[in-house]
C-alpha cells in the first residue's frame, strides 16, 4: 500500500499484495485500482470520499508487472469518468496517516492538491464525459520493452436521431456541426442507435498485449446488444468475442456487461454490435492496436501513423437498416447506398439550393508535403460492398490486411 502525507505529499512503500480499494462516500461506490512496482502501490479517493474497504477479491486480472495504471472513477454514468495515468515511483520511507479502522478497513488522508494534480492532465467533454482528441492515456506511441496497460472504457448504447436539435444551424453554421451530441451524418435526418451519443463511436486504440476492459450499457429500449471485437482471436477468453447466444447471452435493456481481454493481435481493426441489424444503424467504431514501429517490417515506409487518418467507412441508408433489409430480399427494393460515410459525415443534400450551395462538411486529412502517411482504412459496410479507395495525384501503397503484412503493393 502506498499512503500519501498530507504535509509533503510523498509516499511510503508497504509491502502488500494486489488488493482492489472500494471507497465509498453515501454508499455511492467508486472503483480504484492499484498496480505494483518495487513493492509500491498507489491508490486515491474521490473528491469527497475518504472511506477505504480492502477486499481481497480483484475484479479481474492484469499484468502483475504493470507499472502504469489507468483508474476510473464513478462508473455509474458516462459523464463522470475521470482517469489517472501516472508512472508509479518509489520513495524514500515517510510516515504517513493512515487510520485503521475495524474488519481490516483504514481511512487514508489525502491532500486536495495530490488529487487535483492526479487528474489535470487530461481532457474531457463536459457533456460526453469522452476523453478529448485523443487524450485517452492508452492513445500512445507504442515503445518496445513499455510495460501494458490497463485501458478502460464505458459505452452506453441509445436510440438517437441525426441532425437532431443538438445540431442547431448545422450546417448553414458549420461550427454546429460539430457541437456535442450532433450527428450530421449525410444532412438527412433518420433515427439510430449509437455508443455515447457518437458516430463513429469511441475509438479504442491501445498498444499489442495492453488489457482492455469495456463496460457496455445498453440503454435500448427492448432489444439485446453485444458487442465483437473485430481482429482479436481470444484465445484464452473466447467469452469476450460478443457473438450473442454463442459466446454469451446477449446484453438485456437497461443492464451493463463488461468486457476484458489483452489485445494481442496488432493491425487495423474495428468494433461493432453483433446484434440485428445495431452495426447497420451506428453502433461500431475504430479499433486500433498499435506495435512499436520497430517491430513493424514496413515501418521504414512511412513516417506518420496518427490516429487522425484514420478511416472508418460506412455505406449509410436513410431509413432503419432492417426495412432496406426487408424491401430487398421480400420485395422490389435494391441493395445500394445512397450514401458513404467516411468518419461518419458525408455530402447526400444539397441545401439551400435557391441561393449559394451549402453542404455538409466532409471528412478531412492533413498531410505535409514531403512525409509519408499510414491511413488505416476500415470498410464497416453491412451491406459488404467494396469499395475502391484513391487519392488524386499520389500512389498508395498496401502494406497490410486484416492484422497481417503484406509485402507491398502500389
């Protein structure tokens, strides 16, 4: 156990073994989780609590080398995750207050500014509670020798609708499309269902052998959900894979299951609902597991491989997936898109068409003349079509597909 003086702010090293602090504050529980390196810990509380329940039972298992941690806080809705990621640093031995209480329980004091410091680093949306571009703390360069992380996530599944209220004057402003809880799409307007109120929805990009742990709550009305892991073979936990009735019972309304497993297979992936027809209407997003460049045979090729060029390719309808379903195998109705989503926008609707054309804003990539890019591209189609994929005046080159080399093709 590590305990922190509330005069200097430095901790003490006990020897322990791993343990699964439960504080409590009005009986409302917040989850932390300490890792061990050099016979240290360390552990905080929330804001306001300062009770601390030792229990003995993990909720699950994570590389007991494992010298970063990352600790969610208040996991009963989306908007209150707050995440700690720090290297844990040994000390010299300082007496710390820490008092024990009955049954094995103790009471930790903790300064405020140790708590404040513990989650300035990073950002989050304020309606969302998603960390921002990219500041999720397993979103790293991937190091060869780095110790894996503990990479959490919460996704709530909804029923939503695109080009809602949320999206004001979008987009004849086009700074309103991009407001939290807008979905533009294509500009037409149609109900889905989605994962935090985004489309795509959180991407999920950690390092090979990091452990990846996904609260999902469905918040649908009737219909069960699970959720597959594109890209990943389980091996070692083939309840993970989020095949309904075949690896687990699917996720009932108003109920949350969590998901656990090592990402152990690198490449370009993505997730998605594995039930009805939830990927069809925008229940997927980005699943990237990255390795250190110098692992990567083709790494010489290219000098950038950030997580904003990445594509996530959608075909997209303008009615629920099940009725072009219905129309196409039962009635006269074909199989085409009207519409591809990169990202989740597109141009369908020309609005405005009296006076200056407006459009919806497309998908955007910046590049620097003279460096060479890695774009991972995911086509996510229900409606399996391929799709062919150019860039005007320049060559691409394949390198890899479905987690696998390739020996490159231009």
């Amino acid at each position: 156990i590590t305990g922190i003086n509330t005069q200097t702010d430095t901790t003490e090293p006990v020897e322990s073994t791993t343990i699964d602090f439960n504080y409590t504050q009005n009986e409302e529980p917040v989850f932390r989780q300490g890792r061990k390196e050099n016979g240290s810990y360390v552990f905080v509380v929330d804001d306001d609590g300062l009770n601390a329940t030792i229990s003995e039972d993990f909720p699950h298992d994570a590389p007991e080398s494992a010298s970063r941690v990352l600790v969610a806080n208040k996991p009963n809705g989306t908007n209150e995750f707050k995440f700690e990621n720090r290297k844990i640093e040994s000390s010299p031995p300082v007496k710390h207050p820490i008092k024990m209480l009955h049954d094995g329980e103790i009471q930790p004091i903790i300064s405020k500014n140790v708590k404040d410091s513990i989650r300035a680093h990073v950002r989050y949306d304020e309606v969302t509670g998603e960390l921002m571009n990219g500041d999720h703390p397993c979103n790293r360069e991937c190091k060869e020798g780095e110790e894996p992380m503990i990479c959490y996530y919460h996704f709530v599944l909804e029923w939503y609708q695109t080009m809602s209220k949320a999206c004001y004057d979008c987009p004849y402003n086009l700074t309103d499309c991009t407001r939290p809880d807008c979905i533009p799409a294509d500009g037409m307007n149609r109900p889905l269902n989605v994962v935090n109120r985004k489309m795509p929805g959180p991407a999920v990009e950690v390092c090979q052998h990091d452990r990846v742990i996904v609260d999902v709550e469905n918040d649908l009305m009737t219909e069960g959900t699970t959720v597959h892991w594109h890209g990943q073979h389980q091996r070692g936990t083939p309840y993970m894979d989020g095949t309904p009735y075949v690896t687990q019972c699917p996720i009932l309304p108003e109920t949350t299951f969590r998901y656990q497993f090592n990402a152990t297979h690198a490449g370009t992936h993505f997730w998605h609902s594995h039930s009805g027809m939830q990927r069809a209407d925008g229940a997927a997003g980005v699943f990237i597991v990255r390795k250190p460049k110098s692992q990567d045979p083709h790494g010489r090729l290219y000098d950038y491989d950030r997580s904003d060029h990445v594509m996530l390719v959608t075909d997209w309808i303008h009615e629920l997936g099940i009725s072009m379903f219905t129309d196409h195998h039962h009635s006269k109705g074909d199989n085409k898109p009207p519409t591809l989503l990169i990202n989740g926008v597109g141009r369908f609707k020309v609005f405005n068409e009296t006076a200056k054309p407006m459009y919806m804003r497309a998908a955007r990539f910046n590049v620097e003349q003279g460096y060479k890019y890695r774009f991972r591209v995911i086509n996510a189609e229900f409606l399996n079509c391929p799709i062919e994929l150019s860039v005007d005046g320049h060559n691409i080159t394949v390198i890899a597909s479905d987690g696998y080399d390739l020996q490159p093709i231009t």
